[in-house]
C-alpha cells in the first residue's frame, strides 16, 4: 500500500469532496457573476459531488470474497 493510499481515508475524502462542492456551488450562486460562467461552475460542483458520493460510498456494495472459513490443516 502507498503513502496516503489507506482504503479508509476514501470516505473521508469523498465527504470532503462534496462538502467542497456544496460551498462552490453557494458561491457561485451567490456571487455576481456571467450567468454562462455560474452555470459552468454549478455542473462543474454537481460533477465533484457525484464523484465524492461514489467515493464515500463505494464501500458499502457487499463483498463479493468467500467469508467460509477453512479448517485448519492437521
């Protein structure tokens, strides 16, 4: 496993991910800006949300690996 690479760090990452996006898309909306770029900016924040919720939620499909377990050889 690499540095930084901790399967349980991906939630968290996720749920950061998304709290981000929630404030960019706040922003964007309330800032004054070119109705073209606030628009780009709300799908670009839709799209970093999505990609935070699969990572938050990936984990929760259910293992696809054996769960017997073998007996112990004699």
């Amino acid at each position: 496993m690499a540095l930084g690479d901790h399967p349980m760090r991906t939630p968290v990452y996720g749920g950061l991910l998304i709290v981000a996006a929630m404030l960019g898309a706040t922003w964007a909306w309330q800032a004054a800006l070119p109705v073209w770029l606030r628009d780009v900016l709300l799908v670009v924040a839709l799209l970093a949300a999505l990609a935070g919720w699969l990572m938050t939620f990936r984990d929760l499909t259910p293992s696809r690996r054996s769960t017997r377990r073998r007996p112990p050889r004699p």
